[in-house]
C-alpha cells in the first residue's frame, strides 16, 4: 500500500464525516431532516448517483505497487479494469470502431495500401467488421446487461437479508423504487459497458490511442478532489472571516474587508501560476523525495486545491459578512445577549445554523466552477498536471481537434457526460439537504 | 335605497383546491358610503378585497355566483378588461407605506406614473394634476415636495402618497387595506380623517379593511364582522357596536382594552426595584475622512424613573420617540447608553464583560415581533433553555428539561411544544415562548417592548391577562413600552409619556389618563380612537 498526500486528506475527510455522522446518530433534532431527504425521491436518486461516483473515486485512492508493470504505483481502480488501460491503439478511432480514424499505408495482400488499418485491440475478435459488427455489440450487451442483472439481484438480495437479520423489520421507505431503479440503472449500465470494454473503445481512443472511457472514469477522482479538497480548504476560511468581520465590526471588520479585497485585486490566475511553478522547482530540487510520476502529479494536484482554496474564499466570506451584518441585529441575537449567552455561543448556536443555507448553495456551485476552473487552468498549462487524467485535460487535448473535418467529438462528450452527472446530481442533493434542514419550508407538511 | 355599488354574491375562495379562505360570503358596497370588513388576522379579509380586483395568486381559485360592480359581473371581463378596472374603476391602498412605493422614484414621478395609466395627459397637464392631488391629500407644500424620494418623507405622508396614488385613476370604489396600522395614533387619526374628507368631496364609495374595532366604530358606516372565512354579522355601525348579535363580535368587543379600565387598579407602595437616573443614549453622527464626530442624535436624553417592585410602569409614545432604544439600552445591548441603571442596588452599566453577564438574569426582555426574535433553526426547549445553560450552568440537563416544560406549561403551552420548531406557532403563541424564555432565568424585571402590538384583539387580551398573572403569582416587575394608551390602561400601574427623547410627563395611571396636564399627552389621548356607541 502507498499513501499519497490526497489519499490520506481523502480518507481522513471519510473518516470525519463517518465520526461526524455516528455521532449524529439518534439525536432527535436530526431525525426530521434526514427523514425528509430519505422521503425525497430525487434527493436519493441523486444521493446514489454521488455514492457511485464516489465509491469509483475511493477505488482509485487506493494506490499500490503493482508486481508486473515493472513496479508502477497503480490504483485499486486501475488494478480492475486493467484491460482498459492496456488496450492502447495507435491513434485516434471512433467509439466503437474496428479501425483508426484517419487512412494510413496498409499491407493488404503483400500490396501496400492507402486503406483504414485494423485496431490492435477494438473488435479484434471480428473477421468481416462490417457486417458482423452490429449484431456482435447487441449480442455483447445482452451479456453485459444479464451480467449487471446477476449482480444487482446479488447485491440488493444480500442487502435486504442483512439488513432484516440486523433491523427485524420491513424499513418504511418512500424511495424504495426510485432508488432501486437508479441502483440497477447504474450497476447494468457500468457492466454493460465494462463487457462490452473488453472488446471495444466504448468512448473510441484518443490521439496517443488511450481508451477515452478509462480517462473518463480516471478523472472522477481528480474531480472530486479538486472540488472537495479545495471547498475543504476555502470553508473554513471563509465561515470564520466572514462571520467574524459582520458578528464583531469595528477594527476586526477592517482588518479582514482588508485582506480580502487585496486578494481579490490580485489576479487568481497569476497566484495559482506562481504556486504551481514554486511546487515544480522545489520538487525538481529534491529529486530524491519525487520519484515517481504519480507522486509528483499528485503533489502537483495537491497545491492545486490549496491555492485554488485560497484564491477563491472571499467570494462567500463577503456573502457571509453581509448576512452576519443583518443577522447581529435580529431580536433572537439581542435576546441571546439579554439571556447572558456568551459570544461564541451565539457565534455557534445563533449565526452559523442561519447562514449555513448560504454556505451550502455557494459549495455546490463552487463545486461545480471548481471542476470546469481545472479545465481552464489545464488550457494554459497551470492545471493538474499533464498526466492526471482529468475531464480538464480531456477536454483540452480535445479542443485542439474541434476543427478537424470529420470532427473528432468523443472526448469532448465523454468528459462532458460524466462531469453533468456528478454536477447536477451535486446540485439536486443539495437543493433537497437545503430544504430539509430548513424548519421553515416545513409549515405546510 | 341607492343602487349598489359593488355587490359581492356569495364569494367563496379556495387555496389549492381544498383550503378554503372566504366562505360563501355576500355584502354591498353603496356609493358614497364607508363600509368596514373588520376581523382579526387570517380571517380572509384581504383575500376578499383581492378577489374582487381578481389579483388572487395562482393557488387560489374564486367560487362565486356574481361581483359586479355598477352592474358589469367582474367575473366575466377578460384580463385586459381588468387592466382597465384596476386602478382606474377600483383602487387599492396597501398597510405598509414603507414598501409599497418604490425607492428610487420620485414621488411626483410615481403620482405621474399612475395617472398616465389611466389618462392620456401632456406632460404639463399631468405635473398639474400631480399638484392637485398632493394638495387633496394635503402634503404639505406640494411644490417643493413633489421632487422628494420616498425616504425623505415620514410615514404617515408616504400614506398620503399612496393614497394620491390611488385617487389618479379618479375611482368609484376605494379600497384600503389596514391603512394606518403601521402609522401613530396621531398620524392615523389624520389619515382617517383625511380619507372621510375626499370621500365626501368624491362621492366615491371606501371599503375599509381594518381589524381594529374601536377605530372602525368612528370611521364606518356599516359593518361587516368576519370570522374564519365567514361574515357572521352586518350591520349599521351604530347598532352593531351598542347591540352585538354574534357571539364572536360580543368577545370581540369585550376583549378590547378600554381606558376606563384602569380605575379599579389598587395603588400600594412598594419598595424600588429599578432607579434610573439622568440616562443618555446618544449616537455620535460622524462625517468626513476620519470619521470627526460631528454632533450627536439624542435618542435618549437625561431619563429618570424608578419601578417599584412588582409593579408596572408603562412607557408611552409615538415611533421615534426613543422609547425602544431606552428599553434595549437600559440592558446594555446597544452601545451609547450613559447614566445609572440601579436594578436592586446593583448599578448595571458600571458593570462589563463577565460581571455584566452574570447580572443579566435580573432584568430580561420580550420583543415586538414574535417572528424574528425567535431563532427559525432552533427547537422551542433549545431556545426556552438557551438562558438557563447560559447563567445556570451548575442545573443538570434533566433539572433543566423538567423546568422548561414547566414554564412552557405556565405560559399556557401544550406539553409537547419543546420539541417543536418557532414556526409551528401562531403569533400569540410564540409570544408566549418568548414570555417563557425570559422567565427561565428568573428576572426581577422584564423590559416588554411593545409585545401586544403585532397580534390580534383577542389575542392581545390573553397575552395581557397571561402578563398580569405572572406578576401576581411571582412579584415580577414590568417596564411596559407601548404606543397604545388603552393598553395600557389595563396593565400599567404608573405612565411615563416620552416625546422625543425625554420624559414630559409621568404619574399614577388615572391621573395621567384622565388628568393629564401636559399638552402633548392630551393630544395622544383625543386621537385615541374610542369605541363610540359603547360610553353609555
């Protein structure tokens, strides 16, 4: 096992939120939120659709050094579809294709052709691509679909068994079905798609001939932490500037309007740029520490999420000021203070739970203009680094090819896909989680 | 009998096909007549009036066999038609003069823009008639007037700006929903006055939506009662106010505080509990680079007075008077208070940080607004324990639940409410909550900063029997600050009028009330507006 610096954050923010969640447990306030966003249909759709891709995320946190592949540090992820990532055409192919996207001199015959050659891998198996080629795939799905069949009736019959042996009773649950059908959507959906892999380049290759669908899947990691790592390093900062410059005025507000309006008249992308060129000469310096390639991407992926935490705080500390501005003022606040509650009590008790509404869209937002800011920053090379898979670099290499006739469109579509899912699911969760931990939209229940 | 002006034929009003708001209702509406739709809140007043201009939200739906006004059925016009009602035929004037202008418009614009809405005049024509309207709602020096934004005028001529709002159109009907409930006894006595001058010089006929009977019973002349949605007694004013059919309207009316209750008030000294001397509360007004200090607002300037224990001193005034800002300064929670604050020997205001915060369980405070001086994310046990943790930190947390569903008890709440959240209540009850959160620290004194204002007559009443009951059962002592002397009248043992900033004049209840020798207090109690049938 290998531990990476954003492996470790990763499991240590799992091991929190576990904590946070177990000690949660029970409590009676807690009870009636959480009932609501177990009611509510598309709060648990999209909670299932985040799980997945975070669970794919956590597979790909669990790095080793591999016994063949000449001692790489691979992930658990890279481990299980290692057919993927060892299916590497020559160049570009269309998803699905049996040959390569653009004609080359092929020997037919002992005669040297200008012709489209044969995939070292994508429908290898097949003597005559053009004819046999529809039917083969439909053929392969059906296998892929009964597969991911087998394993959802596995899985959810495993589950309900233990969970009735473990509760003793049938769970009231308004859900049930949406979140059953989601959970098989996804599981066929993956298998189909991971069988017919084994056979195609699903999402086609890309311009060194790496299968699409493995970056694709790959980036999933690089966005999640980029949007967690980064929101972790940005909150904390932001709540706690923000609340103390409106809760306490005075010089305290001074201090802080005056930080962040320093840093807001700096341009970000200059400090990111000068961030990540510090972190590539100091680990050119200390060869020695940074070995390996993935370490030092990682490392680079790391300042990353710091630096982009750092430049992007003042944005909610200034929302944050403003409605402490307004909430100090609130007779419940002036109560507190006629009750003798101390500051911080009423820093805690009075003013976080009531702008935490707030705090909660503008993460889901920044989480999503974190993933698309990777992208940009890619474009001018001050992003991850070139050898992260990232829907960034994805789509960077694949701007390039946008004014190629025929246009070279599935790298594009596929970084587009995934980042869509995991965004609007993102959005819609925390629409319901809003809702749910707000008394007030429960009047009318 | 005159032909009707609007006649309403049995209204109904339905919210999301199964809340039923207005229920069946039939009234009319006679030119040149003032008619009142009293009833307390949520009774669907208001729903009323905006079925008729049919500006009911999405939700609602309208059930009614005919609304017509001089004969047309409203139901029956299309929306453009309505468009021209509105306004034009029918006009309506909203409680809150504050929002209903907008604040970056002048309000000779805002005049000019209704008036073009309805009359193609030139731009010369309109300034004129702008002027003319100004001067029926009597601004004062309209000229110069006409140019100002709506935060340079006070709120009683912000009405008068809706109100010549309203008249552009030059309607047959006018519709005023609670028009002076956010305005001072004084200004509303003008207000009403000034709305019975132009009905009399237009003919028009005013609907009147108010929940306050005692100021309906001066201006109207016929009333309807509504109760939940249902008209439960019409009537000639004069017939409904001295001979109540209905039992709702009879507990209406006896639940109204009268001035003459305070005769039966038994004066006993007693020993001083609170000793306020030559207390200020200034503002400093700064200006420039540096922020000089250059004067200073007098909220508060040079008051004096003593509660004796148990008892209540009733602190009256109009808004801005500085009686708020003495209340909450007297505790400590703004910044700017001067003078000594002795509440049983202790001087509060020599006192700071830890030392400060130790004493805050001998004088508590309840707010106006029962909506915002409760936290929306807190559970009403939370909030109720919130004091007891923070100054009794040595009672253990079942001692604590325990004394929580005590008090929640004595404030007459059902036992289940700890684990509720504020919202779930109505207005008199989350009052209610907040009596229970200051009585957990066991005050001496409890600064009551207008807490009957904001709720209805009935609802009123209980509060104040509830606040009386408290004082007798545990001795507390009561700085009750209020705009309404027949309030007063039945809690306050001792008035203290203030009139910006100072004390003008202060003494036993009945002599203030009856006797009062100072110009001032005797103009607040002539605008009081007093029940007129009932003084037999």
């Amino acid at each position: 096992m290998i531990f990476l610096w954003t492996d470790t954050l990763i499991f240590l923010l799992l091991l929190v939120l576990i904590g946070i969640a177990c000690a949660l447990r029970g409590k009676e306030p807690i009870q009636r939120p959480l009932n609501k966003i177990t009611n509510s249909r598309v709060g648990m759709v999209s909670l299932v659709v985040l799980l997945f891709y975070v669970f794919v995320g956590l597979l790909d946190s669990i790095h080793f050094k591999s016994n063949h592949d000449n001692n790489e540090i691979i992930s658990l992820l890279d481990y299980c579809v290692t057919p993927l990532r060892d299916h590497n055409e020559k160049t570009y192919s269309a998803p699905f294709a049996a040959t390569l996207y653009s004609k080359e001199m092929v020997a037919k015959e002992g005669v040297m052709q200008w012709d489209f050659p044969r995939l070292a891998y994508g429908g290898k198996h097949l003597t005559d691509p053009e004819s046999e080629k529809t039917g083969d795939i439909f053929q392969k799905s059906m296998i892929g679909f009964l597969i991911g069949f087998a394993v959802f009736i596995t899985l959810t019959s495993l589950f309900s068994a233990g969970y009735y042996l473990l509760v003793k009773k049938v769970p009231k649950f308004n859900a049930l079905y949406p979140v059953l059908i989601s959970f098989f959507c996804i599981v066929t959906v993956s298998s189909l798609l991971g069988y017919l892999s084994l056979y195609y380049h699903v999402f086609g290759t890309d311009k060194v001939g790496e299968d699409v669908f493995y970056q694709a899947i790959k980036s999933i990691r690089t966005g999640l932490v980029i949007g967690t790592l980064t929101t972790l390093v940005m909150l904390p900062l932001a709540i706690l500037f923000g609340i103390l410059a409106g809760f306490f005025r005075g010089w305290v507000d001074d201090l802080i309007q005056y930080i962040y309006t320093t840093l807001n008249s700096i341009p970000g992308v200059l400090l990111i740029a000068a961030s990540v060129l510090m972190v590539q000469v100091y680990m050119a310096n200390h060869e020695a520490e940074f070995t390996s390639v993935i370490v030092r991407a990682d490392m680079r992926l790391l300042f990353l999420c710091l630096i982009l935490g750092v430049t992007s705080w003042t944005g909610l500390c200034r929302l944050l000021r403003a409605e402490t501005l307004k909430l100090r003022e609130m007779e419940y606040v002036q109560a507190a203070r006629a009750l003798g509650v101390k500051q911080h009590a009423i820093l805690l008790q009075h003013i976080l739970p009531n702008v935490m509404h707030i705090v909660l869209i503008s993460v889901v937002l920044d989480f999503s203009s974190l993933v698309l800011a990777e992208a940009v920053l890619s474009y001018i090379n001050i992003g991850v680094d070139p050898t992260t898979f990232s829907w960034g670099n994805m789509i960077n290499g694949a701007r390039l090819e946008m004014a190629r006739e025929p246009i070279v469109w599935w790298s594009l579509s596929a970084a587009f896909i995934f980042m869509f899912v995991l965004v609007l699911a993102a959005n819609l969760f925390a629409d319901v989680v809003q809702d749910a931990f707000d008394p007030r939209s429960a009047v009318n229940e | 009998m005159t032909k009707s002006l609007l006649q309403v034929e049995k209204l109904s009003v339905v919210f999301n096909t199964h809340h039923k708001v207005v229920d069946d209702i039939s009234f009319d509406v006679y030119p040149g007549e003032t008619f009142a739709l009293v009833g307390e809140s949520g009774s669907g007043k208001s729903i009323t009036a905006l079925s008729v201009l049919r500006l009911l939200p999405n939700n609602a739906t309208i059930q009614a066999s005919s609304i017509t006004l001089t004969g047309e059925n409203l139901l029956k016009k299309t929306e453009l038609e309505m468009c021209r009602i509105r306004g034009r035929r029918i006009a309506l004037i909203f409680q809150d003069p504050m929002s209903s202008l907008n604040p970056v418009m002048t309000i000779g614009d805002q005049v000019a823009e209704a008036i073009h809405q309805h009359f193609p005049l030139s731009k010369s024509d309109t300034q004129q008639r702008v002027l003319e309207l100004l001067q029926q709602v009597e601004l004062p020096e309209p000229d110069k007037r006409i140019k100002d934004y709506p935060h340079q005028l006070s709120g009683g001529q912000r009405q008068r700006v809706m109100i010549a709002i309203a008249l552009a159109g030059k309607p047959d009907l006018l519709i005023a929903d609670e028009p002076t409930t956010s305005l001072d006894v004084t200004i509303q006595a003008q207000i009403l006055s000034l709305l019975k001058n132009i009905q009399k010089e237009t003919g028009m006929g005013l609907w009147l939506i108010s929940h306050d009977l005692a100021l309906v019973s001066t201006i109207a002349d016929r009333v309807a009662v509504m109760q939940k949605g249902i008209i439960v007694e019409t009537g000639n004013s004069g017939d409904l106010f001295s001979r109540p059919q209905h039992p709702y309207t009879q507990k209406l009316l006896s639940a109204l505080p009268s001035i003459q209750s305070c005769l039966n008030h038994i004066a006993e000294q007693k020993l001083p509990l609170l000793e306020v001397d030559d207390f200020h509360c200034y503002y400093p007004i700064r200006k420039g680079l540096f922020k000089r200090i250059a004067g200073y607002v007098r909220a508060v300037d040079g008051v004096s007075f003593t509660i004796q224990k148990g008892k209540t001193l009733a602190l009256v005034g109009e808004s801005g008077c500085g009686k708020t800002t003495l209340g909450k300064s007297l505790l400590n929670l703004i910044p700017g208070g001067a003078g000594t604050v002795k509440i049983d020997g202790i001087d509060l205001h020599a006192l700071s940080g830890e030392s400060l915060r130790k004493q805050r369980a001998n004088m508590q405070i309840i707010f106006q607004d029962p909506f915002s001086s409760m936290n929306p994310r807190m559970l009403v046990g939370d909030i109720v324990a919130e004091g007891i943790k923070a100054l009794f930190p040595e009672i253990g947390e079942e001692q604590r639940k325990d004394r929580v569903s005590l008090l929640l008890e004595q404030v007459g709440l059902p036992g289940d409410s700890a684990l509720r959240y504020p919202h779930e209540f109505s207005g008199g009850q989350r009052q209610r909550i907040c009596i229970a959160r200051a009585l957990a620290v066991r005050p001496k004194l409890i600064v009551c900063d207008e807490p009957t204002s904001a709720l209805d007559v009935s609802v009123q009443a209980q509060i104040i029997a509830l606040l009386k009951t408290l004082q007798r059962e545990q001795g507390i002592s009561y700085l009750f600050i209020t705009h309404d002397l027949a309030v007063v009248a039945e809690i306050a043992d001792e008035i203290a009028v203030m009139y910006q900033g100072k004390i003008i004049e202060q003494g036993k209840v009945e002599k203030i009330l009856f006797e009062s020798e100072h110009e001032y207090t005797k103009k607040l109690i002539a605008a009081l507006p007093k029940l007129e049938n009932n003084s037999k």
